[in-house]
C-alpha cells in the first residue's frame, strides 16, 4: 500500500472518540503519577531508614516491583483483588493501583538517589537547631531532594505517560485501545497506528524537552 | 473474604505445566534474540551520533527521539498489523504462509529495534566517558581512524558499560512480555491463559512473576562476576 492509498479521512471521522481516549490516558497518568509519587516517597525514606524493620521491606518491595513486568503487575491485581473483595473492583481502579504499585518502586529510587545528593551537613544543621528527625526530613531534605531529583522526575513521568498504553491488556479503553478498535472496524492499520505513534511521540517529545530542560541543557543542539 | 481455594498444583499440572515451561523458553529465547539484534543496532546508532558527518549524527539522534518516545506497545501493533500492508501484495502473502512463527519474530524485530534506541544512549555514555588521551595515544601510535575506534575505542566502552547493559537487558527482559498482546506465548500470556482453563490466574501469575524474579538474579549474578572479570583497571568499580 502506497501512501496515496492511505486515507487518514478514517482518523478525522474517529477522531472525537479517540480523542476522549486520549483524556483517559492523562487522567490514569496523573493518577499514577501522584499516587506514585506519595508512594513512592514513603518507600525512598523507608530505604533510607535506619530501622531494619523498615529498611528490609522497603527494599524487598522495590526490587520485587523493579524485577517483573508492569504487565504481570496489571493481571496480578486483576486476579488478586476479587480474592479478597468478593467482586471485581472495576477496569480503572484495578490499573491506576497496579500503576500505582509498580510506579512507585521506580519513584523511590529516583526519590532515594535525590535524597542521598543532599549534604549530609544538612541533616546536621538541622539536628543542631533542634528539629526533630521528621521535621528535619520534611522541612530541609525533602524541598532541597526534589529539587535534585526534578529533571528525573520529569523524565519518569514521560515513561508513565507510555506505560498507560499497557491499560489496553485488561480492556480499559483509553487511547490505544480506542485506536485498536477503530481499527477493528474501519480496517485502516497503517493510517490509525501511524497517527497513534505521532501523537505520543509529540508528546512524549515534549516532556522530554522540558526534562532536559530542567537539566540545565538547552534543547537540540546538546544532542548533536 | 477469601472465597477462593488456592491450588498450586496448575502450575505443575499436566497440560500447563509443559505450557509454562514452554513459556519459560519462548520469553527467553524471544529476548536474548532481541538483545543480539539490539546490541549490533544500538551501536551502530551509537556510532552514527558521534560521526564527523552531521548527516549521519542526525539519522542516529532521529532514530533514538523516535524509538524512544512512541510507547513500546504502538511500535508492536504496528509492526504487527500495520507494517505487512505497506507490502505489496505478493510479499505480505509469502510472509503469512512461509514464516511459521510470524508474531515471535515480530516480536523479536520490535523488541530488538525499541531496545536498541536504549542501547545505544547507554553506549553513547560510556564513548562520552572515555577520556581524549585515548583517541589521542590511539592515534599517536600510528592507527588509522577505524582501527582506533574498532580496537582501542569500543573494547575500552563496552568494559566501561558492563553494569548499564545489565539493566538494558533486564527492561529488554521484562519487555518481552508486552509480545503477548500480538499473541506470542511467552510466560505472561501463558499465566493468562492458563486462568482462562482453570480460574486459577492468581497462582499462574504469581508463579510468572516468581520465573522473572529468578532468572533476573541469575542474570544479574553472572554479569556482576563478569563486571568484576573485565573491569577496567584503575577505575573506581562498583561494589568494591
């Protein structure tokens, strides 16, 4: 098929439906994201704890999450949660927990190596002033941490927005799943999945740019 | 609560356990084939990025920003269902009768090339990484530009990226799994299918997760022995 036989009419007649696919994809992706993140923060001072009854499971869970497939994650939770509910819990909760779950181990080390970057001597400073350990990790690590670790962040975030492509596995119909069932009708593969890929590749590029960004790079020209 | 009997034995279980043992082998085979073809691509992109032609820098930085930022999953589906249209006719028929296994391939190839855009920003690191004296002592001795980076240059990066190509292949690895949705029947997909006979998904995808866990520390183990084996001396290594 050459591409004057393409027909990208089919995406122009579709395009309201998969563009409400499109919000699903953010809204799972900011849940995930901020869910995560808490999460995720929780698990980065839990490894960084000096409490072994908080630093072993802490660091069983992110290499337990770090080691399999967010895939597996997905059907796990899928199969797990109506043992003990009684009843399925739904398409959107089941993924935005398994997202949630996963993301987190990947946020607790980026969270982690932020924190470790941060003096030591600030941790001093703010015993000396009397804070306590909480107040010190809340007050002083964190709001110097994050800022650290932003363009990581950032770019983690791009790898989220990817990953809710794997919500298609269990049916929920966010972006790519909507693309594939248009397809399924109009038979279009080559014109529907083409401009799938364009709009997760602007995207994505997007928030690439903003992570490099932050990095204190500036754009094209540091690639080359 | 807890209105489900658990029965391991599904996973043993003739005919599932042969199934998850077959899934075992086809999630292995599927990534190390994808490893192989990602390495050789991912440095000749590598190579591509730091060539004195702007040209070629240009084709490898467009390869990585596309790889990169289309989801894994878009780059399989169109692979799969897209790309044997844009054939014309008489190939997509041979492809489709010929090629017994056309969607591990795919999977292979799809894998391989998303990888690859992995691969070769590692590999780009560590050329980075190499201090100039090198090149310079490389090319003080007499060798011409090819020989410098086929012989000094590459077997200096690759000893140096040891621990990042560990990781690489671990996601390409863990990867491997989104082939399920083009229907390979790698471990994934069989836990998934497994359910689907006997109810049972909780135990099968736990006893997957389990496989990815194992064979991830096994892999891990022998790279950690062999980063040690080929660390280049006078380097801080990791670990002591």
């Amino acid at each position: 098929m050459m591409l004057s036989a393409m027909d990208f009419s089919v995406i122009a007649n579709n395009l309201g439906y998969m563009a409400g696919g499109l919000w699903m994809t953010f809204e799972i992706a900011i849940m995930a994201v901020t869910g995560g993140l808490a999460w995720g923060i929780a698990l980065g001072l839990g490894r960084l704890s000096p409490i072994p009854l908080i630093y072993y499971p802490a660091s069983f869970y992110i290499h337990f999450f770090r080691g399999i497939p967010l895939i597996l994650v997905i059907f796990w939770i899928y199969f797990l949660v109506p043992v003990f509910l009684g009843r399925s819990m739904g398409q959107l909760p089941a993924v935005v927990l398994s997202f949630i779950l996963y993301e987190a181990a990947y946020f607790a080390e980026i969270v982690r190596s932020g924190i470790q970057a941060v003096p030591v001597g600030q941790k001093r400073a703010g015993l000396a002033t009397g804070l306590r350990p909480w107040q010190i990790a809340v007050h002083v690590i964190l709001p110097q941490a994050l800022k650290k670790m932003l363009p990581a962040l950032v770019t983690h975030c791009v790898v989220v927005f990817q990953d809710t492509s794997l919500a298609y596995v269990i049916g929920l119909r966010e972006f790519l799943r909507r693309v594939n069932l248009v397809d399924a009708r109009e038979a279009r593969s080559v014109e529907l999945y083409l401009f799938a890929a364009c709009v997760y590749f602007i995207l994505c590029t997007l928030g690439s740019f903003l992570g490099h960004y932050l990095e204190g790079r500036s754009g094209v020209k540091d690639f080359l | 609560m807890l209105n489900y009997t658990f029965d391991w034995s599904v996973i043993w279980r003739q005919p599932y356990g042969a199934m998850m043992f077959k899934g075992i082998w086809t999630t292995l085979g599927l990534s190390l084939a994808a490893w192989c073809l990602a390495v050789a691509f991912g440095i000749g992109i590598a190579t591509c990025r730091i060539y004195p032609n702007r040209a070629f820098r240009v084709l490898g930085l467009s390869y990585v920003l596309v790889f990169r930022n289309i989801p894994f999953l878009v780059q399989l589906f169109f692979w799969y269902f897209a790309a044997p249209l844009l054939l014309p006719r008489f190939v997509q028929t041979w492809v489709y009768d010929t090629v017994p296994d056309y969607a591990f391939w795919c999977g292979v190839a799809g894998l391989g090339m998303y990888t690859a855009s992995r691969v070769a920003e590692q590999f780009r690191a560590g050329l980075a990484a190499i201090p100039q004296d090198q090149y310079r002592a490389a090319y003080a001795t007499g060798l011409r530009p090819a020989q410098v980076y086929g012989y000094v240059i590459l077997p200096y990066a690759f000893r140096i990226i040891i621990p990042a190509f560990t990781t690489e292949f671990l996601t390409c690895f863990k990867n491997s799994a989104l082939t399920m949705t083009i229907g390979v029947m790698e471990i994934t997909h069989t836990a998934y299918v497994v359910d689907s006979f006997t109810w049972h998904g909780l135990e099968t995808t736990t006893a997957a997760s389990l496989c990815y866990l194992t064979i991830a520390q096994f892999v891990a183990l022998f790279m950690w022995r062999i980063e040690k084996r080929w660390a280049v001396p006078g380097l801080i290594r990791r670990g002591g």
